[in-house]
C-alpha cells in the first residue's frame, strides 16, 4: 500500500514537473485536457500513465531529479516507440512496449558498437581522462582511543617519537588499540569508520601527521603511517579498459544525440495545467 508521504510526493512531483514546463505550450494551441500530460506527435500520454508511473518510481525510492524527469522519459520512450514504427520494427518485434524500446535502444547502440578506435584517438582519451583509471588515495593507519581526554598531548608526542600504537595501549591503562585492517585503506574504506570531517583532513594529511577526534568512547589519536598517492597505471596496461571506457562513452552520447533528433523533428506538448 502506498504511504500518504509518497502520494504527497507524487502529487508534489507531478505538479512540479508541469509547473517547470509551463512556458513550453505555444500560444495559438489550445490548452491540453486536464487527462493529458504531453502529445508527442498527436499520440497522448495520459496523466494517469504519468501518476503511476510516479507511483511506482517513487515506491522504489527513486530521487527526486529522477521523479521530475519522469514525463521527459515517457516522451522519449514514445518517440522510440514512433521511430520504431517509422523503421519497420513493430512488424518484427512482439507488440510489447519494454520490448519496442529495448529493440530500438539496441539497434541504435549496435550501430556505434560497430565504430573503431585509431590507437592515436585511444591513447588521446586516456590523456584526457587519466582520473577516471586512477587507483584511489590509501592511506595506512595507526590509532587508539583514550578515555581521559588531559592524557591525549603526552600520547600524541608518543606516536611523534615513533613509540607504536600497539605499544601505548599495552603500557597505558584507559588506551585501546583501534583494530584496522593491515593494508592501506581507500578514502571511500574510512569513509565507514570515521566521520566525514576526519576522513577530509585524512585526505590531505602526510605520512606522519597525527589527527584527532572525540566520540562517545573517547579521544581518538590516529596516526599516518604511510601514503599512496593517487596514480594512473601506465597506458600499456590498462589499454583494454581505456578502449571499453571510450566505446561506452561514445555509445552513451551517440544514444543521447538520437533521442535529441527525434525531439527536434517531433511535436511536442506538455499540459501546463494538469493539476493533482
């Protein structure tokens, strides 16, 4: 059963979505019936095909920048739908509308599949992208936690001096060890052990700089022990993946600039008015 909160939302998004749109109904049409949310070529989608949609979207905890673009979807969807019938497709397909919009998805993108790269276009991609093939920052931690928060300056000093942690919470009553994995952790890794303002001074910390912070079980008194700086592995290793990146890159703007030319040469309208 649908919660009162995500019918509000519905309502809200829908009202929203409407509202955002209102300027883009020429002036010498007549308005669209309250029943319409958008005519994609004279073919209506109706606002209860938009509300459940919402509905279901909204149940599966979809964001809300997903919910406001639920009527640019469905127009989308049903100018594949026109194009498919403009190509033949409906009369080699089932006529399931998933289905329709799968076939013509595919079709589109098995045609820039079928595009080759010249190693100098390959090679100029991973310049231009090297952040997207670099191993994360690691960082290898030491840490305890004392009780008595007056005790913190003299263990800090200890750690400076190069005394192990394991060391201090052996010869000191009120420090405990923190039990961290033994390799270097990524960012993303202390992310789920420590606060967001720790893990953003860990970011920019340097091997053997000490942090601090309080919790509930006390001081907290980290240490770095050693840094792995983000990096790129060499071009000649990665080649592969650099070349699928590419491919799925190109794929992605070759989908993208297919759905803006259907938009182009279609008619659209959206109901400025529908209200819920």
């Amino acid at each position: 059963m649908m919660k009162l909160t995500d019918g509000l939302l519905i309502a809200a998004v829908a009202l929203g979505i409407l509202v955002a749109v209102a300027g883009l109904v020429d002036a010498g049409n007549a308005p669209l019936r309250d029943t319409t949310a958008a005519l994609v070529n004279e073919t209506a989608i109706s606002a209860d095909e938009m509300e459940s949609v919402l509905q279901r979207r909204t149940q599966e905890g979809a964001p809300v920048d997903q919910l406001l673009g639920t009527l640019d979807n469905m127009i989308d969807e049903e100018l594949l739908i026109q194009r498919a019938s403009e190509l033949g497709i409906l009369r080699r397909d089932s006529n399931v509308r998933v289905a329709i919009i799968q076939a013509m998805e595919k079709s589109i993108l098995n045609e820039e599949r079928g595009r080759s790269f010249s190693e100098v276009q390959v090679q100029a991609f991973y310049r231009d992208n090297t952040a997207l093939f670099a191993e994360p920052l690691r960082l290898e931690l030491e840490a305890i936690v004392v009780t008595d928060a007056q005790r913190a300056s003299s263990l800090i000093a200890a750690l400076h001096e190069g005394v192990t942690a394991k060391a201090l919470a052996a010869e000191n009553d009120g420090v405990s060890i923190t039990r961290l994995p033994p390799v270097p952790l990524s960012l993303d890794a202390l992310g789920r052990r420590y606060p967001q303002d720790v893990v953003s001074r860990l970011q920019t910390a340097v091997e053997g700089d000490v942090l601090t912070h309080e919790s509930s079980r006390g001081t907290h008194i980290i240490k770095i022990l050693g840094v792995r700086e983000t990096a790129a592995p060499p071009f000649n290793e990665i080649r592969l993946s650099v070349l699928n990146e590419l491919q799925m890159q190109s794929q992605n703007i070759a989908y993208n600039e297919y759905l803006a030319w259907l938009r182009q040469r279609a008619k659209i309208r959206k109901n400025e008015r529908l209200a819920h």
